[in-house]
C-alpha cells in the first residue's frame, strides 16, 4: 500500500509538470492577457497600458513567466487573479470544495442508485421490471445532462417551485443563520445540480453494473449457492456482487476525473461556484493565473480519484492484492 | 427403509432458439433410492448424468425441459415453489460439484462460505454459525481448521477445496447427498482420499448417497447399488456386485470390461 501511494505520488507530480507546461504553453497562443478588457481602450494611454503590464510582469517574454510561475508554485504561490481581487489560493480554497460537495453527492447517489437499479434487474432477468428499467437507464445514458438540467430547471424549479434553479444560497449575513439552517440551505440548493449528475451517473452505472452481474451468474459458484438453499437475493448480494463490483470500480476511476471537468457545464448552468464555474469565468477573463491553478486542481483530482480507486478495489477485491 | 427419493418416468428437453425441435438429454428416467443407501451413477460424458443430479435439486439452467416426477421426502422437486425447494437444498438434500475451484467463490473466506449454509437456513447468530463450521471443516479431515476457515479458495490445494465443499454440504446433516464427479478433477491420490471420506461419513450419518462417475472403478468402491445411463437412457438398474458379475446391456458389459483387461485376456 506505501508503495502504491508512493508510486501515485510521483505519478501526479509528472502529470502536472506536464500538465502545468502544455497549458502555459498553450495560453501563450491564446490572444489577449488578463488586462486586455480593461486597459486596450482607446482611451488609455499606451504608457499605462505598458506600466500595468510591466508591473505584473507581462512585458517580460513567455519562458521567463514560465519560470517565474513555476518558482512561484514551488513556494506554494499561486498568483494574483486580477478577475477576482483576491489571490488564487483563496478563489481555489472556496471553489474546491463546492466542487468536491457536488460532485461527491452525485457519486454517491449514482454509484448507489445504479448498484441497486442493476441487482433489481438481474433479480428480475427477462422480465418487465428488467425491460422498463434497461430502456429507462438507455434514456438516461442517451439524455445530454444539459438537457436534463434545463428539464428538471423548467419542471421542478420553475414550475412546481420544489428547489431553486441556481446559486448555493446563504444569501445575508451568515451570523444571522444558525449552522443548520444555512446546511439545510446548501442541500436544497445542491438537490438540482447533484440530481442530474446522480442521473446520469446512475445510469451508466447500471448498465455496467447488470452486464458484469449477468456475466457472473453463469459462473460455478452461483449454483453452489443456490444448491446451499440461499434465497436468490442473498445469491445475488453475497456471491454475485462481489466479483461483478470491479468493473464498475473501474468505472468510478474514469468518471471521478471527467466529472470534476464534466461539471463545468452543470457548474454554470445552475450557477455552482465551483472549480468548474471558476475555470470558465477565468478563460472568459484570460485570467492566466487562475487558469493554470484550475487546471492543475483538476490534475491532481484525477491523481487522487485514481488512487482512491485502487484503495477501494483492493478492499472490495482482496484477491487482487493478494496475487500482485 | 421407506423410499428417500423416487425419480418417475424424468424426460429432460434443452430448447434451442434456433432449431424448432428441442434437443433430448434424458428419456424416460426411473429409479428410486431408499434412506441410508448408495447409488452409482454410472455413465459416459454426454450420457445426461450430470442434468439429472442437478434436476433432483431442482438447479436445471433455464432453457432445459423437465418432465415426469421427482418425489423427495414426498416434496414434488419438479412443482415446487421456490421457497419450498429453497428450505429443502442444503438442508434435507445437498450436492458436491465436480470442479471444486470454480464451485466456490473467489472473493469469499471459505470459513463463510460453510457458515452460511447454517445462516440460509435460519441460524441468525454469526458466531455460532462460525463455530459450527469449523468443527465441520474439522470432521472433513481439515487440519487447523480455524486458520483454514480464514484463507481464499485460491489458497487451497485441490483436495482441501473439495473438503471444503463437502463440509458445507454435510454441515446441517442432510439425508441425500448427491456427489457430480466429485474426485474426477483431482489428483489420484488425493482422489482416494476423498473418496474414502465421502464413504466414511455416509456411513456415520446413515446417510443416502448419489454418486455420479464415469468411473466405474469408483463407484464400485463406494455404492451398492449402480444405474447406467446411456444416449439418455436409463439402461440397468442393479446391485453393483451383480453389475460387474454379469452385466446385462452391452453398454455395460462394454464399461465392466474396460476396468478388467486382464481377467478377459484369461
């Protein structure tokens, strides 16, 4: 186990080496800069223009920001986004756990509801509950989430006023709130953007989960647990699972990553303020600086997704281990 | 000895999607089996010995036919419900599979996997459960049984494997075991030893057996009583010492001879 953390360790300092220079790299093509919106008026003399940039370092040519950045970074600096006022660090430390709120519930209820959504079906093989089930998690596989996000905005949000369309509440001055009530708050305000994660999770999940299911009840030891007089739920939950979990394990380390990226969009539909909304806003701002942490937040996510994944398989699965 | 089990008049059909006429496996099957006795069932791979020791426990796969009438402890195997047939397995009848690898569950403790056979069928406290099926794994010949009942199938040789599955079979005193193969992926001198244990607890519990084997050799050693299955036929049905003293169909006249070259060569 030290050995794989290790191993991880060194994996995601790589990554984001590599990460962190490509995009640099790539922002040095990208026309504008972070003063672009603000200074290149006709009404701003030239000489301002090139004492602002001066004074944040833009006049300097690419390679030495590159180096000076990457110095920085080892220091723990992450800049100055001049979109916010504030500095990256603090932008980051309050986007990033919004993100990891919202898209951890959706995990959760996705990972959760598509387990139970394929054992139902397999329970059922061939069946009605099987049929209505598979064509409802081929809908939501199909579905973009962005529709489904202005779907459930128009119906539970606007018509039947159920849960706000946007933002994370806690509007006010927080002293006024007690704790509980601004949690309460929070939940209703994530129930939309998680729910239509959760959805679109779930149903992947699902199907994943029911072919591996269908796949392990052929296998030896499924009659063996029949033949001890097991009830078809138990055969299903004890034997079955277990060895049809890992593929959707997998799953979870593939979807972890893109979903950190892949909730920009609902991020910005439902107005989120999380890594994702951030991300967008600062392109939209050529705020380089919180671009690149963005980024490198994301890479490391990725790294950690990975790592935790193969933490879980190695529980679930002891075999694995074992055999290494 | 009242009749334990009575197989009457068992045809099974596998259906096949594409061909209209579904394929037959067994034909027309009758035999019966008193308490405490020990039947061979003896047969080539193909004969359909294996389908009809999974349908006495009702486990056919879906797509196979059955017909006829099995009547164990006076439970209709084939119309029972599936709770009924549910409290009957492991519990009044059980059965050893021939692949001890594959029959049981890779990511299980094998200790687990004797308990809860107990657990199945009503024992609520997990400790006792345990307890019992440690002792059981004992009483199979397992040395150590307590660290054993920790360790993966994986980790067990093909003997120990097979013990193991016996030890979940025999662990609530079952009155019929049925036994597919149960040496036949083993080494041979493992296989004896088995063989020997499955003997020596029948006998100490007075329990019934159904041995299944292609191997007459081994259920001569073990049964008193031998049927021989043919094309899916039941074509003798005979005290074993009376089927190798004088066999009546070809077909096992054919396997008698197999298994004594020399004395034919006299």
């Amino acid at each position: 186990m030290a050995r794989l953390l290790l191993a991880r360790l060194f994996h995601a300092a790589v990554v984001g080496a590599i990460v962190a220079t490509s995009v640099f790299l790539l922002l040095q093509f990208a026309p504008g800069d972070p003063f672009a919106t603000a200074l290149d008026g006709a009404d701003v003399p030239s000489t301002v223009r090139a004492e602002w940039r001066a004074r944040y370092g833009f006049d300097r040519p690419p390679g030495e920001r590159f180096l000076r950045w990457a110095q920085a970074l080892a220091h723990g600096e992450l800049g100055y986004s001049a979109s916010r006022h504030r500095t990256v660090a603090a932008v980051v430390a309050d986007a990033v756990p919004r993100t990891l709120l919202l898209v951890g519930t959706a995990l959760a209820l996705g990972f959760a509801a598509g387990i139970g959504i394929a054992l139902l079906q397999v329970r059922h093989h061939q069946r009605w509950p099987d049929r209505l089930l598979g064509a409802l998690t081929l809908l939501g596989v199909a579905l973009p989430e962005f529709l489904l996000a202005l779907l459930a905005m128009t119906w539970l949000g606007a018509r039947w006023r159920l849960f706000p369309v946007a933002g994370i509440g806690g509007l006010g001055d927080p002293a006024a709130w007690p704790l509980w009530e601004r949690a309460l708050d929070l939940l209703w305000h994530l129930a939309l953007p998680a729910g239509v994660l959760a959805l679109a999770v779930a149903a992947r999940v699902a199907r994943h989960q029911r072919a591996a299911l269908l796949q392990v009840m052929h296998e030896d030891f499924i009659r063996t647990a029949r033949a001890k007089g097991l009830g078809e739920w138990d055969v299903l939950r004890r034997h079955a699972l277990p060895n049809a979990i890992g593929p959707v394990i997998a799953l979870l380390g593939l979807a972890l990553p893109s979903l950190v990226g892949g909730a920009v969009l609902i991020e910005r539909i439902f107005g989120w303020p999380g890594m994702g909304l951030t991300l967008f806003d600062a392109l939209l701002a050529r705020d380089y600086p919180l671009v690149l942490a963005a980024v490198l937040m994301a890479t490391l996510l990725a790294v950690v997704a990975r790592t935790v994944t193969d933490v879980i398989a190695d529980v679930v699965a002891p075999r694995r281990v074992r055999e290494r | 000895m009242s009749t334990l089990l009575a197989v009457e008049g068992l045809c099974l059909d596998a259906m096949r999607e594409a061909s209209a006429s579904p394929t037959s496996i067994l034909r027309d099957v009758s035999f019966s089996l008193r308490e405490g006795e020990t039947i061979g069932v003896l047969g080539a791979s193909g004969s359909g010995k294996t389908s009809l020791a999974l349908s006495l426990l009702a486990l056919l796969p879906p797509g196979i036919m059955a017909r006829g009438r099995i009547t164990f402890e006076g439970h209709e195997m084939l119309t029972a419900t599936r709770g009924a047939r549910r409290t009957l397995r492991g519990r009044r009848l059980s059965m050893v599979f021939q692949e001890p690898l594959s029959a049981l569950n890779p990511r299980q403790r094998v200790g687990a996997q004797v308990a809860e056979v107990a657990q199945a069928h009503g024992e609520r406290n997990a400790v006792r459960a345990r307890r019992a099926a440690v002792e059981m794994l004992g009483r199979v010949g397992l040395a150590d049984a307590d660290r054993l009942a920790q360790r993966f199938p994986h980790e067990l040789a093909g003997g120990e494997r097979q013990r193991v599955l016996l030890a979940a079979a025999l662990l609530l005193d079952p009155a019929l075991l049925v036994a597919d193969e149960p040496t036949s992926a083993l080494d041979v001198t493992v296989q004896a030893q088995v063989l020997q244990l499955l003997r020596a607890q029948q006998r100490e519990r007075g329990m019934a057996l159904l041995l299944v084997s292609h191997d007459l050799g081994v259920i001569a050693t073990t049964c008193e009583r031998t049927v021989v299955l043919y094309d899916g036929r039941l074509v003798e049905d005979a005290p074993t010492r009376q089927l190798l003293r004088s066999p009546e169909h070809a077909h096992s006249r054919a396997l008698v001879d197999a298994i004594r070259p020399a004395e034919r060569a006299e």
